[in-house]
C-alpha cells in the first residue's frame, strides 16, 4: 500500500489510460442486449426440442420470428376498410425482401383460414408475418414494418413473443438510464449528509463510477468476443450493486482515515492504518460478494449466469478501491472533509448501542420481537411465482395492447398456441399416417383446457366428420335404404309383369285359334268365289236363279265380314294387355333409371368401410348379429367384391327385355294394321255383291262387268288369306318371346329379391353402427376424394412439412399462454401425447413442444433446478469465507442462518404486496434467484463490517466486544443501508415489474437485516456462546 501512496500519479495515469482504450475498444452494450440478451431455453428440454425440429424441417417462408399483425377498429370494420387492408397486405406480400418477410399468411389469400383470422364481432382483423432480420436488427426490421403496416382507417399493432420481449428490453434500458440518474443523486446526497462535507461525497462517486464504466467496457468485450452471458438485467445489476457496496466500501475506508487522522496520525501512516484494518475488511467483503455472484456462472441457464457480469465489476471495485481511493487520501489529506473543520472523529450510533444494550439485557424478549415480526411472514410465504411477460410493461406499448385486442376478440389462446411437433423417420403423407394423426389430434383434444386442435386433419380446428367410419356408415345407410326402396318397387313391377305376361297367354291362344278358322272361313269363301263364276256363265238361263244365288253370296260375305271384325275386336283386347303388360315394363325400366347413378361407387365404399371396420374390430367377427349380417353383404356380393355384377347382370337383362318389347310391338302394330285393313276389304266386295244383285234385276247385259270383278274379289281373297298366315306366324313367334320374357322377369324379380334383403340388413347394420357407437370406436378412414382435393393439399402444408417427416399440432388453450395454468397444461398434453403415440408407427417419433406455455414451463423446471445447485454453491463460497476471515466455524454459521431468515420473511412481504395486495398472479420467476444472490452477497457484507469489528475486541467478554462494535459500526452499516436501499430504490421508477419487486425484495431484506436481525438477533447468540463464538479456533483467540 506504501508504495502504491509512493506511486500515486503513476497509478492514475494507468487508470485513466486503460479507461480511454477500453472506451475506445468496447461495442455499445445496449445492441448487445438486444441480439444475445434474449432468453434462451438450454438442450434437453422440451420447446427446445420443438425448436430444433422446426428448423431442420421448416421451410423458407415458415422459418423466422412470428409477428402478428392486429388491424382493429371499435366497430365492426367496413368493407372500404376490408379493401385497405388488403391493399397493405398486398404490398407486403410484393414488398417480402425488403422488409425481411419469409411468409405471410392472411385470410385473403386462404379463404378457409377466415374465421381464425377474423373476428366474429368483425373489429378485428389478424395477419402472421414470418420475419428472418438476418443481417439487420430486429429493432431496425421491426420499425420499418410497423411504418409500412399502417393502414387508413384502422387501428393497427404488432405482437408476438419476441416483440413482447424486445419490449422488455427497452423499457429495462429505459429504466437503466432512470436508475442511473436518481442512485448518483440519492448517494450524493446521502454523503453529504454523513460527512457533512462537499469534498468526501465525491470521492466515493468517482471510484464507483468509474469502476462502473471500466467494467461495463470489459463485459462488453467479453459478450461481443467470448459470447460472456448478458441480459436485460446485467447493466441494472452493475449499476445497482457497484453504487451499493462500492459506497458502503467507500464510507468505511473514509470513517476509518477519520478516524486515524482524529487519532493525530499523519495522513501516510492513517492511510496504512486504515487499509490494514478497515481495507481488511473491505477485501474481504469483496471477496464474498464476488464469489457470491461468480457462483451464478455454476448456472445451466444463461440469464441467471448474466447476473456474473456483477463479479467481473466487484473485481475492477476492489482495484480501484485499493488503487484511486488511497490516491485522493494522499492528495486531498483532511481537505477531503472540506469545510468541517476542527473534530473530524467518527461518530458512534446510538440507536444500535441502545438496541444491543436491550438485546443484550432481555435476550429471550430481544428474540419474541424477532419472531413475532419474521415468523407471520415465513408462514405466509408460498413461493407462488409468476412467467407473464405481459405484467413486466404496461398497456402503453403496442405489443401488450395487440395481445390483449386478440385476447378479447379469439381468445388469449388463439395470440400464442401451444405447438405440438413430431419427427418421424418416414414420411406421414398416406392414408394409415393421417388417420393416426386424427386420433392423437382426438387425444390432445380431450386435455383440459385445450379449445381447440388444428392439425393435419383439423386445418380449421374442426372435427372432419366425413372421415370416421360412423359418418361414413350412416351415409352409407341412408344410400342403400334409397337404393332398397328403389329396387323393393322395381322387384314389384317385374313381377306385376311376369304375371300379366302369364295372364295374356290364354288369350294369345285364342287369338291364334281364330286366325286358323279365320283362314278356313277365307278359303271356303275363296271356293265360293269360283262356283260363284261358274254360276254365272249360266246367268242367262235363269235370272231369278242367279239373282238368288247372289243373294246368298251376299250373306256369306256378310257372314265373313262379321267374323273378320270379332276376330280384330278380339285381338285389340290382346293388345290393350300386351299394353298393359308393356306399360308396366316400361315403368320398371324407368325406375331403373331412378337408382342412384352412384350406387356402384357406394357399394364399393361400403366394401372399403366394411373391411376397414373388420380390421380395427377383429372381435366383430365373432357377434353373431354381425355374422348374419356378413351372410346378407355375401349374397348381396358386398364381402366378395360381386356386388357390381349382380347389378351389371340386371342391367344386361333389362336391355334384353326392352329390345324383346320394341321387336314385338312393331309386329303387333303391323298385325293390327293387317286386321284392319282385311276387315275394310269385305266392304267392296259386299257393296259388289249388291250392285250384282241389283243388276241381275235389271238386266242380263251385266253379266261381262260382273264376271270381270269375280277375278279382283278373289285377289283380295287371297290377300286376307296371306295376311292370316302372317298374323298367324307373327303370333306365334310373339308367343315364344313372351315366354322367354316371362321367364326373364321372373329371375330379375329373384335376383332383385336378393339384392333387396341383402341391402336391408347392411343398411340396418351401418345404421346401428352410426347410432350405437362413438366416432372414435367406430374407426377412421380417409376417402380418396379427400386426399386429392387441392384446398385440403394447401391446408395439409400448414401442419405437415415439404420432405413429409415432421406433423405439427396447435392447441388452443382456453387459458392465457402466460397463465400457470397453462403452463400446468402442457405437462398434460404432454403425457396425453406420449399415451397417444405409444404402441403406433410414432411411437419412436422425437417429440417436441413449443410455445409460449412450454418455454416458461421449462424456464420455471430449468430455473427451479439451478437455483437450488447455485444457491447450494454460493452459500458453502461465502461459508467458506466468512470461516476463513472471522476464524470461526460457528459465527458463519448463525450469521448465514440470519440471512437465510431475512430473505424468506422478505419473500414473504413482498409476495404479500404484489401478489395479496396488489393482485399479481405471483412473484415474477426471475426475482427469488436474483433477490436472494444480492441479499445474501449484501448481507454477508454487513455481517463482515460487525463481527471484524467485534474480532478487534476479542481481548474482552463477548457481551461487551459485541457492544463496543455494534457502537462503532452502527453510523457505517446504517449509513450503507441507507445508500443500498436508496440504491436499490432507484429501480422503482424502472416500470419493470421484475426490476421493482427484486427492489422491494432487496429492500425490505436490508431494513430487515440493519434493523432487526443484527441489532437484535446476532448479539443475543454471540451473548449465549461466548468464547464459542471462535470454535474451534478458541485456543487461538486465547
């Protein structure tokens, strides 16, 4: 130290030097803070996992930082302003490079995507941007995306986790410089008042300032180069920490140099005499407090190891304290207690001597006091923590807003899904893969709190009913009872006409019968017509004779006339039942026609649905409704795959049947033409026999006219004769054709039979299925229609990626993604997941879950495992200190339990006021850990400044040594308590929820320890142990 008094000058060129080169080396630390402060989850856990996944399978336009982009409005957003909307998402979408956009999705460009985008109220339209910044900072990507999202007529915002945190960010630097500026003000004045002096208070700013500035320059270094862990609560640590103890240090270097030069020393040898005293002890202070906080960097979790960055400046603190502070002592001698003048002694305190007076007079009152203000606060405490990043800002920034405008409009949940993946090592784009992603998609869908599950066969969020066989069954049903009815009226209709074709037979027999007496009746009158010629060659000889032969002739032909009319009468009977018969078979034709034109198509799903059902349900087989049911499907041809024959050969039948029809109606129109025609033919010949009658009255002269129409009666004779052959031949054919008809109709109408009962009981099978069975015991099966429709193809790229090896699950959480709640809720989709998969094709399938809810879950088990490692870890360091400073085994071991008592009952006041008084879900995760690194640390500095001074006084009795050091130190612990306090208050203003409350932990943790544990607790124990107050090095105190 003498020769660093010798070399003072020296030592502060070399200071100012390396303060200017590291100032000049050093990047800023705010952009440091910014891209590698963020919170980073480590390997192992589960949303890391889902990270790693994500980015080995993810395409370009997925990768990136999700933003999501809120237009909003207080009423219902007109179409004007839908049409603005557009028009900016448009220009985004053309605009990707340059604001480093990856992908865009809006319920523009996918329609069916509408109702998660869309509001129902209408007010609130959502957009999500994948942002990459690459080169640039998110800071510069995201303000030229919020220039460029600004839209007429609507309100709009951005959000998202990053962007929240970045938030977080600026409001910690914001509250950063705030701190800054009310600690310097608050320490200046506090030093002035316990120096009463203008000089002394400076002192300690400029070494704890420049300490601060050097060590933030190193840490930088250290971040840029070595990747040295930062956050957003580094530099307030820094500023917090350094001011704090770097004063109190300061305070007891300088009460001690007061004290030594009141003692008359001259300034060299009070400045040795302070360092080897009260540098003693600073020295050793430091030393705990830089092990307290070099023990952070034990820490898996590299926002807990940031907080070492505090090492790195107590480190630098100590030089300076032992380098620049003797400087201004040598330099400034009793000027730097400027303008007091004459008795510069130290003064002792009164409130501690009075209180280790009490203390020490009634220890068992001294200790009630203690546990009625401690023990209500240990109880009450239950470590409730709270992972809202949310709570850290307020409604001022955009980010919060957006959130809570999703909130309201979706659903907290819908802003942050929780986001299930899984790896396989082959593809999952086939039919078995899609539906064992519909079943655990069902599973996570069960887990309390879920609202909803999107998916590969969920792209909406909805059930996609056409895929279970219990909906595919009841379609199924309801199609083949159609088709049951259809064919029940077409079997009816066959078997009308088989029996009218029957009933017909008899009278085509009788039609048949009177055609031959019809061509016997023609032939005889045929025979007339020549002895009717013959006749007349003899006309002459008797004209009556003649006359009367005529005559007779003339009723023979009437004769026949007569009976050519009953036999067309009889035969139009015939044909109005050939009609008959006809009609109905067109009728069955027609509804022929009126089966479904898909009937093929849906026995052939059915088939597939059948045997899709058997596979899943193998135990089917055995039930013996099922089997009379599989007895049905094989005759109907359903279990063999026959099915389309059977209707094929109906079909075929049908043709045949009305090609049959078409044959003989044509023959039957000829015949009845035919008929008629030879009934007309009797009229001339009867008016001729008249006119011969008539004639052979009159006169002989007739006779050659009448000979000469003898030869055209017996034509038309003969063709009546050939026309009843033909009718004759044409009705026997029909005949035939009717019977093979009738036999044709009659199988139809029993294969028909088949198909009816066949048809019945599947469709009463299906329909029993459909309604006595859940959709997820009924099976899964996915049609091809689905498969290769091209909105379901763009939908499927949303949940399954390009190479087909990775299947995304969002869950809606019905729970804010900040909540406990829902953190809670991922642990049981977790294990849902797992149950899900187990005995399946994913089975082996790398799982991974991200997400808002995931990350905090494993922040909180990460967070949970290093504090007890790290905390185990800093409290055997300042053990092990304290031991060897104090050379005692015991004294470590009841101060550190006074310290472990105040931080819990300050744990227990501050949950009380943010959490019962203020209303808070809990105490922000990060602040037990850090409040209890710097309460311990800070602590154990004012432990040191007692029990060193108490060791001074070791030649007395314990109870008096104590009370001489309690007198001593009183003023400097008080007075550092004061500076650490107001310190530590100075975050306040902050508004970071978790920079107040490790303040007001802090806070109330140090007026704790300065006014009750040490003026109350410890000289009550250091009383009752006395000389055990060194064990085991009493001999040595001795």
């Amino acid at each position: 130290m003498k020769r660093l008094v010798q070399l003072k000058w020296i030592v502060v060129l070399v200071w100012a030097m390396i303060s200017i080169l590291l100032a000049w080396k050093a990047p800023a630390m705010e952009p440091l803070v910014r891209e590698k402060g963020q919170i980073k989850v480590p390997e192992g856990y589960a949303s890391q996992r889902a990270a790693e996944i994500k980015s080995r399978h993810q395409q370009t336009e997925n990768r990136g930082t999700s933003v999501i982009i809120v237009f909003h409005d207080r009423v219902k957003i007109s179409g004007h302003e839908m049409g603005r909307i557009r028009g900016t998402l448009e220009r985004l979408e053309k605009n990707k490079k340059q604001y480093a956009i990856m992908g865009l999705t809006t319920h523009f460009h996918e329609p069916a995507l509408k109702s998660e985008l869309v509001s129902k109220d209408g007010k609130t339209v959502m957009a999500i941007a994948s942002v990459d910044p690459g080169g640039k900072s998110f800071k510069t990507v995201r303000a030229a995306l919020q220039k460029a999202v600004k839209t007429p007529g609507v309100e709009v915002m951005m959000t998202g986790n990053r962007l929240i945190n970045e938030d977080v960010t600026d409001s910690s630097q914001a509250g950063l410089k705030r701190t800054e500026a009310i600690t310097i003000v608050f320490i200046l004045a506090v030093l002035v008042l316990v120096y009463r002096s203008i000089v002394a208070p400076l002192i300690p700013l400029l070494t704890v300032g420049l300490s601060y500035l050097v060590s933030q320059f190193i840490v930088a270094i250290l971040v840029d180069k070595l990747d040295f862990p930062v956050s957003n609560f580094t530099q307030i640590f820094l500023v917090a920490v350094l001011f704090g103890i770097g004063t109190d240090y300061c305070i007891l270097l300088l009460s001690r140099f007061k004290e030594e030069l009141a003692d008359g020393k001259e300034t060299v040898a009070a400045i040795l005499a302070t360092y080897r005293s009260a540098g003693k002890t600073v020295l050793f202070s430091g030393i705990a407090v830089l092990i307290g906080f070099a023990s952070i960097g034990l820490s898996s979790f590299k926002l807990y190891q940031s907080a070492s960055a505090v090492a790195v400046g107590v480190a630098v603190l100590l030089l300076a304290l032992f380098s620049i502070v003797p400087f201004f002592m040598a330099v400034l001698k009793k000027g730097l207690f400027w303008p007091v003048r004459g008795d510069i002694s130290h003064h002792e305190s009164k409130i501690w001597e009075r209180a280790g007076l009490f203390a020490l007079a009634r220890p068992f009152l001294s200790l009630a006091i203690v546990a009625v203000i401690m023990v209500p606060l240990l109880i009450s405490y239950n470590g409730k923590l709270s992972f809202n990043s949310l709570d850290e800002l307020g409604d001022n920034y955009d980010s919060v807003k957006a959130f809570n405008i999703i909130a309201e409009s979706f659903g907290a949940g819908k802003a942050m899904p929780a986001e299930v993946v899984l790896e396989n090592d082959e593809s999952v784009k086939s039919k078995d893969y899609l539906a064992l992603i519909e079943k655990i998609s069902a599973d996570l869908d069960k887990v309390p709190h879920v609202a909803q599950v999107q998916s590969a066969t969920r792209p909406d969020g909805s059930v996609m009913k056409e895929i279970y066989v219990k909906n595919q069954a009841k379609t199924l049903g309801e199609g083949l009872e159609k088709s049951h009815n259809g064919i029940q009226k077409i079997k009816s209709g066959l078997t009308g006409a088989s029996g009218s074709l029957e009933n017909a037979k008899s009278k085509f027999k009788e039609a048949t019968d009177g055609i031959g007496e019809l061509e016997a009746g023609s032939e005889k009158i045929s025979a007339g017509m020549g002895n009717l010629s013959n006749s007349l060659s003899r006309i002459e000889e008797g004209i009556r004779n003649g006359s009367a032969g005529a005559d007779e002739l003339k009723s023979g032909v009437k004769n026949a006339q007569q009976q050519a009319r009953e036999l067309q009468s009889g035969f139009n009977q015939l044909y109005e039942k050939y009609q008959l018969v006809q009609s109905g078979i067109r009728q069955f034709i027609s509804q022929t026609d009126q089966l479904p034109a898909d009937v093929p198509e849906q026995i052939g799903s059915l088939q597939a649905a059948y045997r899709a059902f058997l596979k899943d349900n193998p135990e089917a087989a055995h039930d013996p409704q099922f089997q009379k049911v599989q007895q049905a499907m094989n005759e109907l041809g359903l279990g063999t795959g026959n099915g389309n024959d059977t209707i094929a050969s109906l079909y075929r039948q049908i043709n045949t049947v009305t090609a049959t029809l078409e044959s003989v109606d044509a023959k039957l129109s000829a015949i009845s033409a035919g008929l008629g025609r030879f009934a007309d033919g009797f009229t001339p010949i009867i008016n001729g026999l008249d006119q011969l009658e008539t004639g052979l009255n009159q006169t002989a002269a007739g006779q050659n006219e009448v000979i000469r129409k003898i030869p055209a009666l017996q034509k038309g004779l003969q063709g009546i004769t050939d026309g009843q052959a033909q009718l004759k031949t044409g009705l026997s054919t029909f005949g035939t054709h009717m019977n093979e008809l009738s036999a044709g109709l009659d199988k139809s109408a029993a294969g028909l039979g088949k198909i009816e009962s066949g048809l019945y009981d599947a469709g009463s099978y299906l329909n029993d299925l459909a309604d006595e069975t859940s959709m997820e015991q009924s099976g899964i099966y996915i049609p091809d229609a689905l498969l290769s429709n091209a909105d379901y193809q763009k939908a499927l790229g949303h949940y399954i990626s390009k190479d087909g090896k990775m299947v995304t699950f969002h869950l809606i959480l019905t729970e804010n993604p900040y909540s406990n709640r829902a953190m809670a809720d991922i642990g049981h989709i977790n294990r849902a997941l797992k149950d899900a998969v187990k005995g399946t094709k994913l089975e082996n399938a790398h799982i991974g879950i991200g997400g808002v809810s995931s990350i905090n879950r494993d922040l909180g088990k990460m967070s949970k495992a290093d504090y007890a490692r790290t905390v185990t870890f800093m409290l055997i360091g300042v053990a092990a200190v304290l031991m060897i400073f104090l050379r005692s085994i015991v004294m470590p071991l009841y101060l550190l339990a006074s310290l472990l008592i105040t931080y819990f009952a300050s744990a227990g006041l501050t949950e009380a006021i943010f959490v019962h008084l203020l209303g808070y879900p809990g105490i922000s995760w990060a602040v037990p850990f850090f409040g209890f690194v710097i309460l311990i640390a800070l602590g154990t500095d004012y432990s040191i400044f007692l029990m060193e001074r108490f060791n001074e006084y070791q030649h007395l009795p314990a109870k008096e040594a104590i009370l001489l050091a309690m007198k001593k130190m009183g003023t400097v612990i008080l007075s550092a308590e004061v500076i650490l306090s107001g310190t530590f208050a100075a975050m306040m203003p902050s508004g970071v929820l978790s920079l107040l409350q490790i303040a007001t932990l802090t806070l109330t943790g140090l007026l704790f320890y300065a006014l009750i544990m040490l003026p109350l607790f410890v000289p009550v124990l250091v009383k009752m142990l006395g000389k055990a107050n060194w064990w085991p090095f009493i001999a040595n105190q001795e």
